[in-house]
C-alpha cells in the first residue's frame, strides 16, 4: 500500500521534491499545504506560491491556513490521517499537537549539514561565511528550530564562483532523492534517528538588508563571497556620493595601497581598494534609481575625482 502524505512547503526549492512524490507510486500525496496567497513583486500583485502552482497543476488538494496552529487545521490532518508529513521551507512553526499526529512523524529537508547553520537562510550563510562545502540533511521535527534528530544527509563542494540562487537550484534537484530514500527507509525500519551534536551547532538568521553593506576594510575574497551568498537580495551594496550601489565584481591582484574604499581605475577595469592589500574588480554597479551599468561606464560617467571612494 503506499505511503500516505501530506506535503508541507512554500518557496520553489521544495517544488522538486514535491513533483517528485507525486510521480513515485509508493507514495500517495493525499495533500498540500502551503502560505495563503500574498502580494508580491513591484505591482504587490496576489501570486500563489511555487507549492501552490506544482500541487494544483498536478491535481493535488491544497490547504492554505493562515495559522497552522489553528484548530481547523488540526482537524484537517485528524482527517487526512497521513503516514508521514513532508516539510520543506514551509514558513510557520508547527505546533507540538500536530508534530505527534503522523506515525512517521514529520520529515524536514534542510539546506545544511545540520547541527551547522540552523534557521532560515543556510544556503546564503555557508557561501558568505567562506565555506567550501555544505548539503542537505534529512531530520524530524521536533519543538525547537531544526534541532530534531537527523535522518540521512547529502554532501556536497561549494563552486568557488557559485551564487546562492545557484546552489539553492543545485540542492533543491538533490534533496528529491533524499526525502524519497528517507521516507522508504523509515517505513521499512531502515533508519535510526541521530540526535544531533549541540555544540557543534551554528546559525543562519533571515537576511536583513544591511547584512548586504560592503566594507572593504574586509579582504576581496571575503566581500565577494558576501556577493556570490546575497543574490537575489538584498545584494552587495555600497555608498556612492550620498546614493545606495550595488556593485559586482570578483577578486583581484592589487598593487595600490589606498586606503580600503579607494576606487582605482586602470586601463584593463575598475577596482575597489579592499583590506590585507587585496582588490575588488568591479564588473558592474546600479546606482539608485538606475539600472545596471558596466563598471567602465559607471567611471566615465562618474568622472571620478582622484582618491573617491565607496562608503564614504
């Protein structure tokens, strides 16, 4: 008989998984839930979510509450009865009373090799703090934010290029097959949850806006990495003559010895001066209310003063 699931999920990276489910025939997706439609984007217009738009198209019932912690939506699992819940970038906490209800309990994928980067950005952390690797791990929920006992786990390197959306891409196609082994081995018997070791245990908080502020008194390769982790948003950013700039661009050799902030501009690019006689090449720049330009269009328009620099 297949297994019974209910599958519990918001952004485009649980999508896969989902789509995957759904295609397995030892698995009966008996429902989705998802967050209730929301305004988004420049025009605030209401969009469903990428669960929402994979579960429909697929002929999959979706539950949309604005409160998981609802009693409509304990009587809504009461009914559906499932073996096992699947929760993936869901968006709320699920309430002590729910994560008892399935026999199998409820199956996390999380974008980290758990105990390291618990919370809500851990793809966006691993690539900003310098990590050369990272993964997926499979756990069950427990009370407490990603601290449940884990189940299986994905290794993976981090590209040294690699942007967020990159690599949330990459593991989003890789954690497919790992809620699918995950739940087979857990209904055989197969798997011995693992409690996780506490001390070893590090945190990815929700992005702010300002988490995206460059200061060049750090070496390049660590504002880049800050780049490269910050895509989509809210981007590397910078001060230019009193106006917010997000900038791109790579590590370079450097033979300037300013002070951190210092633009320089040669006849092969434009650099930014960073710390530990190290050079940021700057690709391209928006300045606010502009779009993007290459960085030798940005010098040229600017007609840089000698010794300008960014963050001032």
């Amino acid at each position: 008989m297949a297994l019974r699931i209910v599958f519990c999920g918001t952004p485009a990276f649980a999508v896969p998984s989902l789509q995957r489910l759904i295609a397995d025939r030892e698995f009966d997706v008996a429902g989705a839930i998802t967050q209730p439609d929301r305004p988004r984007g420049r025009g605030q217009a209401i969009q469903s979510s990428p669960v929402k738009k994979a579960a429909t198209a697929a002929g999959i019932p979706v539950y949309q509450p604005e409160k998981i912690k609802s009693d409509e939506a304990f009587e809504y699992f009461r009914r559906i009865a499932p073996d096992a819940a699947v929760i993936i970038a869901y968006g709320q906490i699920i309430p002590q009373r729910l994560i008892g209800l399935p026999r199998l309990g409820w199956i996390n994928l999380h974008a980290s090799l758990l105990p390291k980067y618990r919370g809500a950005a851990p793809i966006n952390w691993a690539i900003m703090n310098g990590e050369t690797r990272t993964g997926l791990t499979t756990m069950r929920i427990d009370a407490g934010l990603d601290t449940g006992p884990t189940l299986l786990k994905y290794e993976t390197v981090i590209g040294a290029d690699e942007t967020a959306p990159q690599l949330t891409q990459r593991l989003a196609e890789a954690g497919a097959p790992l809620v699918v082994e995950t739940l087979r081995k857990l209904a055989s018997g197969e798997l011995t949850p693992a409690a996780q070791d506490e001390p070893a245990a590090s945190w990815a908080p929700p992005l702010k806006k300002e988490d995206g502020r460059a200061d060049w008194s750090l070496p390049a390769e660590q504002i880049y990495a800050r780049i490269r982790g910050l895509q989509p948003w809210p981007g590397a950013f910078t001060r230019f003559r009193g106006k917010t700039a997000r900038i791109w661009g790579q590590p370079a050799p450097a033979d300037e010895t300013p002070e951190p902030g210092t633009i320089v501009v040669r006849a092969n690019g434009v650099y930014v001066v960073c710390g530990k006689n190290s050079a940021l090449e700057i690709e391209s720049i928006q300045l606010e209310g502009r779009k993007p330009v290459s960085a030798r269009e940005f010098a040229n328009g600017a007609h840089l003063a000698p010794g300008e620099r960014f963050g001032a």
